[in-house]
C-alpha cells in the first residue's frame, strides 16, 4: 500500500535557528494534532540536517532530507555534499531532479540517473521531480516529457530499488508563480505517471508507488488535489516555511 506523505522544501531559506525554531513548531504539532499514517519530510539547507534530524528522531512519521546531492561518494568538489555525507546527518531522504536544479544548474537526466544511485547506495530515497514548463504544457508534449525523464532518471533501476523512490510531479509553470494546476489536470497527469510506472515495472509496483504533487499546493487548495485517486500528497515550497499552513496541509490526511 502507498504511503501518503506531504514534504516541506525550505529550499535556500532560513538562517540556523529560525530553521531549528519552525522545524521545532512543525514536531510539536504533528505530535499534537496528526491523526494518521501519513508521513512528514522536512527538506531544509544542508546547515540544518543533523540539528533536525535530531528532534525528529522520537518522533513517528517525521523524517528529514536533503535538497541536493552531488553524485560522487568525496573528492574534489568545492561546496558540494555527498550521499554518505547527508546520511551521517540522520537524514533519509534527497529530493533530486527539482525543476530549479534542472533549470538554473542544467541538471540533465544523465546526470539525475548518476545522483539516484548514489542515493540509494547509501540508503536515502530519492523524491525524484518530473514536469513540464509552460512552453511544454502549451505545445502538447507535457506526457512526452515526463516519459523521457523518468525514463532517463529512474527507469534504469531494478524493481527493488525503484520501490525506494518516490516521484513528486511538479508543473514547473505552477511553482513560485501563484498558478496551480486544476485537480483534475494534477490527476490527469498523475495516472499517467502511474500508467508509465506500471508499463515499466508492472501494476504492483505501480499502485504502491507515491506520487506528489509539486505546484504551489497550498491549506486552500490540498485537500481538492490530494482527494484525487492517483495524488499521494505533496512537495510543498513557499507553504512549508509556516508552520501553521504546513500542518494545515498535513493534517488532510488525518483520520
């Protein structure tokens, strides 16, 4: 059975200890008010991993990741961190293939494929981003696309390890620009994530693969999009960074 998970991306915010401040507000909440199986994933700059870390440990269904990872294990690589680097921190979790790291770092699906086995090699799960532009959306060749990345980013896995991923659909013209796609186009492109899954590695894996949305989901708009059959929660920005708006989002999945 898939689980369902909403993830917070701090992305380049927060200093240290407004960091440890919200990601301390966001435990005591879920402690207080989560009714549920679903699962909570801070991923905050590297400065924060193991200061956080720490506070989620005690607590079940909260985990912490990484925003990023260089492919190589050490070396040379000036500001870079690695997979056994990020692991050592107690985090379990990288998001890789982010249309921001896509986009402004000209991460290519060579490259995120190299990233995706370095993560788990050393035991983090990859939240593996795929999605369109506006220009790819407009044009029809949105499905083409996000075959072509999962193909070059994830495809080339065995079964077992592709069960340790989890995909995050982001519609890069809905992320930071206050547009988000319609549930029913979230779904749309959703089973089809799914359907390429399935056509891959066969219906099984498939129905337990997660699936997030990753575009400006929001308290107002979670529980319209999360009540589709094939979106398994989030990748939330922007409504990550308070915490009050955060849980609003998790606690859709309450029970």
């Amino acid at each position: 059975m898939r689980k369902n998970i909403v993830a917070g991306n701090w992305k380049m915010n927060l200093d240290y200890e407004k960091g440890l401040s919200l990601f301390s507000e966001i435990v005591n909440m879920v402690k207080d008010e989560v009714v549920g199986e679903q699962e909570v994933i801070v991923c905050s700059p590297a400065i924060h991993l193991y200061s956080i870390s720490k506070l989620a440990a005690p607590v079940a269904h909260v985990h912490v990741g990484a925003q990023n990872i260089h492919q190589a294990e050490s070396g040379a690589y000036t500001g870079e961190i690695s997979a056994p680097q990020v692991k050592s921190t107690g985090a379990s979790y990288v998001i890789l293939g982010h249309s921001e790291r896509r986009a402004y770092f000209g991460e290519t699906d060579t490259l995120l494929a190299e990233k995706v086995d370095a993560a788990l090699k050393h035991g983090l799960s990859p939240i593996f981003c795929i999605g369109e532009t506006k220009e790819e959306r407009e044009g029809g060749n949105f499905f083409e696309v996000i075959k072509t990345q999962l193909a070059g980013g994830v495809f080339h896995l065995s079964a077992e390890e592709f069960t340790k991923v989890v995909l995050a659909y982001e519609p890069v013209w809905a992320i930071g620009t206050g547009l988000t796609a319609s549930p029913e186009q979230a779904q749309e492109v959703h089973a089809f994530i799914r359907s390429a899954v399935a056509e891959k590695y066969g219906e099984e894996i498939a129905d337990n693969t997660t699936i997030l949305y990753g575009g400006s989901a929001n308290p107002g708009n979670a529980r319209d999009l999360f009540s589709q059959k094939d979106i398994d929660g989030g990748l939330i920005g922007g409504a990550s960074l308070k915490s009050r708006d955060f849980l609003e989002i998790v606690k859709v999945f309450n029970k």
